[in-house]
C-alpha cells in the first residue's frame, strides 16, 4: 500500500500542479523510486490512493507492467454541488476504504508513504515483524537528538513494544531518538479498528488506539537510507546529495562528457564559452549561451534555455525554464512560473519587486 492522497501543503509551489509522490527527482518521480525498489524485493501487488491530481499519478504509472507489478487505484473524494472533489481520508480511512471495497488486505501488508525514497531492507523487516508475532510494526530511524523537533518520535519499552509517541518534541523533552519512517507493516485484523467511511490517520488515531487496546505493536530500529522530502527545504537539500552522488541506487541519466558533467540528447551548448563545473546534469534539448556559467550541485531540466552572461549555481532547473541574459540564480528551485529559495520563499514571474528574470523557454 503506498498513500498518495495529501495535498502536499509543505512542498508548494512544486505540488501546486502535481501530487507530491510525483514531485521529480533526477527526472523521475519519487514514486518510481519507491515502485521499483518494491519490485526488487518481488512485491507484485501495490495498491495506491489518490486523490488530489490523481490522473498525473494513474496516467504514468498505468496498470505498472512496465515496471514488473500489478498496480490499482482507490480514489478519495465525492461529488459536492455537482463537482466531483477530492476529499483525502487520511491514512488508515483509505486502507479501510480499500478493505470494504474488495477485501485487498487479507495478508502481511506493508505500508509506504509516497513522499520519500528508501532502500530498507523489506524481507529483513517482514521477518522481524512475523518473528515478534506483530500485529502492527512502525520501522523507526535512529537521528540524532537534536533533530529530534522534525520527526514523530516512537517511545518503547526494553522490547521494543511502543509505549507512546511524541510529535516533534524538543530535544531536551524526547523521550526517544526513534523517528518515526512512514513505513509500517499490518495484519489484516488491524483494520478492523479503523471506523468505515470516515477520514482516519494512521499516526495519531490509530496507533494510539493499538497502545491503549494493549495490542502486539512493536517498533523495529533500522538502517537504511530514508531520503524525505516533507518540506520544501528537504527537497533542494535532496537534489544537492543526489548530484553529488552520495545516495545509492540513483545514478545520473544522460552522457557524462568530461568530469562531473552529464548531457542529454540534442543540445546546444557553446563549449568553448561556458564555464561548467560539476556535478552538472544538463537535460535534452538545453540551450546555453556563451558566456553563461553552471556551477553544480546544478540540474538542468529538458528544454531549459540559459541566456549569455547568466550565471546558475547548486539550482534545480524544472523543465523548460529560461534564465534571463546576465542573471544570477544562487540555490534555487526554478520553473517557467516560480522561484523558490532554500529556505522556502517563492517569487512568481512577472513579480515587480524582484530584479530576477526567468521565464517559459518555450515562449
């Protein structure tokens, strides 16, 4: 089960148009990553709920043969003065959904929140969870205490069953350093406590209610790579590790012409002029001007253009975006219609308070 039915609130602008799960990284969607890494582990059934933008999920993903699974859809939402709107039903409110529809859920399942790229070991964590004899599993990442405030923190006795839980706590009031993944394991019966046809979390309703009900629920602490993008700022911070190669697994599209610097199909790029330094990706269809200058951790989506003189360094460029002759963009994430710094501020194009110019290269 992979939950795909939120807004995506904290990422805007990038999920203004777009479901959050698709939100793009190294030109693909973050849920690809997710798909795949499921396939690997030979999971060929993968139930997804949408919601908000859910065509732009069902119409990439399709029936997912082409990535070797059998995916299917549960849309969230309803009919209100005429309009079909989508409503969410939160976490475990879509599961129970699913569950009274067809009867999905008449196994071990795992649980995935679509926001976030991970290599956890699956076949290790559904041994652990059949070997405590779970009837809920929460796979817990270990962080440091003083970060503590970004997470919900799961609170455990000596073994391992949870005992509480804290939202972003300060550090010096955690009572635990285990960070909460978005990534749990259910046995059938726990759906049984979720009420029909009402909206229901996961983390704050449900799992409250398996501690009170005294019920085999356990946290399992693992290491693995969890790469969240919750916020608008973990996304750039996202892309600058990615470009630099230090996540497994994702590895730069394209040629890679010199050191560091990657290329896609059909450029056109003044060589001699340009000042380049990688890591670089640099998309299809890519036009850079003389004069301009790219300083990585910098990835060009297809069909940008850079005007001469411009100079780009640590940005994300969304496809078919073009800088202004002689501008200077320093860790931004562009598009053809916004700019947003690393701390999450957004300009808009056509703003009269900002001396920066981009725009739609396609114009």
């Amino acid at each position: 089960m992979i939950l795909a039915a939120g807004q995506g609130t904290r990422v805007r602008p990038l999920t203004k148009n777009v479901p959050k799960p698709m939100v793009p990284i190294l030109g693909k969607p973050v849920l690809e990553y997710l798909i795949e890494h499921l396939a690997r582990f030979g999971i060929r059934e993968i139930m997804i709920n949408v919601a908000f933008n859910h065509y732009k999920i069902e119409n990439y993903f399709g029936d997912g043969h082409r990535w070797g699974v059998e995916i299917g859809y549960s849309y969230e939402g309803g009919r209100e003065y005429g309009d079909i709107v989508p409503k969410a039903l939160g976490s475990a409110g879509g599961m129970r959904k699913i569950q009274d529809f067809g009867g999905f859920f008449d196994d071990t399942t795992l649980v995935i929140c679509g926001d976030a790229i991970i290599d956890l070991d699956i076949r290790a964590a559904l041994d652990e969870h059949r070997h405590k004899g779970a009837l809920a599993s929460v796979v817990t990442l270990d962080v440091p205490r003083d970060q503590v405030q970004n997470y919900g923190v799961v609170v455990t006795d000596e073994e391992s069953r949870v005992q509480s839980f804290q939202e972003k706590p300060r550090p010096d009031e955690a009572k635990s350093t285990l960070a909460s993944t978005g990534i749990y394991i259910f046995e059938p019966e726990v759906l049984d406590l979720v009420p029909p046809k009402q909206e229901f979390d996961i983390g704050s309703q449900l799992f409250p209610l398996l501690v009170e009900q005294g019920k085999p629920f356990f946290a399992q602490k693992r290491f693995f790579n969890w790469i969240d993008i919750g916020r608008l700022t973990d996304y750039w911070s996202v892309l600058q590790r990615v470009l630099r190669g230090e996540v497994a697994q994702m590895d730069m599209p394209g040629n890679e012409v010199r050191q560091g610097v990657w290329v896609g199909l059909n450029t056109s790029i003044a060589w001699d002029s340009v000042q380049i330094v990688g890591p670089v990706y640099i998309g299809s269809n890519v036009r850079i001007e003389p004069g301009a200058s790219i300083i990585g951790p910098t990835w060009i989506g297809h069909g940008s253009h850079i005007r001469a003189g411009a100079r780009v360094e640590r940005s994300i460029l969304f496809e078919y975006t073009r800088v202004g002759e002689g501008m200077r963009f320093s860790e931004k994430i562009l598009s053809p219609q916004y700019c947003v710094d690393r701390s999450g501020e957004t300009l808009y194009v056509g703003d009269e308070h900002t001396p920066l110019r981009w725009g739609d290269a396609r114009g």
